[in-house]
C-alpha cells in the first residue's frame, strides 16, 4: 500500500512526496517458499514478453490493471462550488489515467466546521441561525442545478442541525457528545454534494455517512479512537457496494458501541482515509492538500 500526499495549487497536480512501506503492520510475515508452477511461469513469460513490446515501443492490446486507491480532500480543497467542480473534475481526470478510487473522503466545505462551533457558540447565548452554512450549500447546489433528492437530503441535514441548535438554546448546555453531532453537519453534507456532481459529470458515486462503511469507535467524544473491529466492518460493507462506483465518505467522524456520532480528533479525516485503505488492501491512498504553490 501507498501512501502519497499531493498538492492542488494554482489548478495544478503538484506531488509532493510518498513513501511505500513493505507490510502495513510494520512487521514482515512469515511466508513460505514455493517453487513456481507452471502457470506462474507462463505468466512470468507473458509479463516478459509485456516488457519487451513496450522497450520496442509497441502498445500492449491488453489492458493494463487499475491502481486501486483511496481519495482524500480537505475542506478548503472544498470551499466553494468551484471548487467542487474542480475536484470532481480532478477524480474523474484520475480514473481517466488508470485509477479506481475505491472511496473518496471529504471534509466539510471550507470554514462549515468553524461556522458550525460558532453557531453552538450562539446558541447557548440565546440566538440560533445556520443562515451562512445553509447559503453555502444552496448556492453550491443551484449552481449545479442538483436534482431535489439531493436538495432534499442536504436542506433535512441542515434543518435538523437547526433543531439541535434550539435544543442547545433551551437547556443551556452543549456537552462533547453533543458538539460531535453538530460538527458532524458540515462532513454529511459535503459528501451529498460531492457524490451528486460526480453522478453529474459521469462518475457513478454514492454517498455515505462514515458508519455507514465500518468507520467504529470507542465513546471518547472529541477524540475517539477506532475500535479493533472496524477492519472487518469495512470490507463487509465495502463487499457490498459496485468496484465501478465511488463511495464518497465523510471524514472526521464515526459511530461508536451505541450508535452516537462521534470525531476522530485533529487530521481525523486523514485517519478516516488511511483506514478505509488498510482495511481494503488497497494500492494506494492520495492524501490531497490545498497550497499557494511549491518552493
């Protein structure tokens, strides 16, 4: 499995690094050694011979494998609804040169997750409003001309972040478990948008709320740790779920024992990402950063 980090700058693809550790668990297992059957060496001929038509220069008519791999973006890769598109665009673009992205993981769009701990903030003050979250998301959505599925799921997610809000504003109080079902919005909204204008420009996508793919954790509010098991609760839910399409995943968040949202702490997206990969076996994860440029 890989690991690589790239940068979006100026709309530009600009990788910045990657390194390919030999085993995932750091240890190397113990594997026997076999003398090779005849069929493996039939195909170690036949790779010979790959490798020859390509020194000549000539076009293997057979085609090639793809790269299986893990997406992630951040929330200023996410900000605006150009921003969006460009990244759609972007995935599309990598499954042109050979890429299967198994799951692509997002973060709320750009400043959601500040805006959503300010309207806490507001709330236990007395005043509820999620007026500049809401307008983002819509203009994001009428500029695509989104279909009313996905208008619908997104305006359900925002008016039940506003009833939470007056709850908070009602009893005064705004505990950890609480501030992780808020914050959680911003990701669950993000992930409906992205996996819309994919369907839009011919990618087949799919939205999912991380649990909803064996993101679990332990009850550690603010900062949970994933739990032993959600290895298996990923590849059993991602054994479900078409090769061909993309499963576009919340970052940042995860269920844990009783079905309470919980989040994974600071670069919680990044560890979202990296356990999907692990979990599946995949070839690599694409970790994706948002910078001025390069020095």
């Amino acid at each position: 499995m890989k690991l690589s980090i790239a940068c979006l700058a100026s709309s530009a693809l600009l990788p910045v690094m990657g390194f390919q550790p030999g085993f995932r668990s750091g240890v190397a297992p113990s594997v026997p050694i076999r003398s090779p059957t005849r069929l493996q060496m039939a195909d170690k001929i036949n790779d010979y011979k790959k490798g020859l038509s390509k020194i000549n220069g000539k076009e293997s008519s057979e085609k090639q494998a793809r790269t299986s791999c893990v997406f992630k973006f951040g929330g200023s890769s996410l900000a605006d609804k150009d921003r969006i598109d460009y990244v759609a665009n972007l995935i599309k673009d990598q499954i042109d040169e050979g890429y299967q992205p198994r799951a692509v993981v997002c973060s709320a769009m750009g400043k959601t997750t500040n805006n959503l701990l300010s309207a806490g903030e507001f709330a236990l003050e007395g005043r509820v409003s999620v007026e500049a979250i809401r307008t983002l998301h819509t203009n994001t959505m009428d500029a695509f001309d989104f279909p009313e599925t996905t208008r619908g799921e997104v305006n359900a997610l925002l008016d039940e972040c506003e009833q939470m809000l007056t709850g908070v504003k009602m009893i005064q109080e705004l505990s950890p478990k609480s501030l992780d079902q808020l914050v959680s919005y911003g990701e669950r909204c993000s992930v409906r948008i992205m996996a819309a204008r994919l369907n839009q420009i011919g990618v087949p996508a799919q939205s999912f709320d991380a649990w909803e793919v064996g993101i679990l954790t332990d009850s550690q509010f603010g900062d949970a740790k994933l739990l032993p098991e959600h290895e298996g609760a990923v590849q059993r839910a991602f054994d479900r779920i078409d090769k061909n399409v993309v499963a576009v995943v919340t970052g940042f968040i995860g269920h844990d024992p009783n079905g309470k949202i919980t989040t994974l702490g600071r670069g919680g997206s990044d560890l979202t990402a990296t356990a999907l990969g692990a979990s599946l076996g995949i070839d690599e994860i694409q970790v994706w950063k948002d910078v001025d440029g390069i020095l």
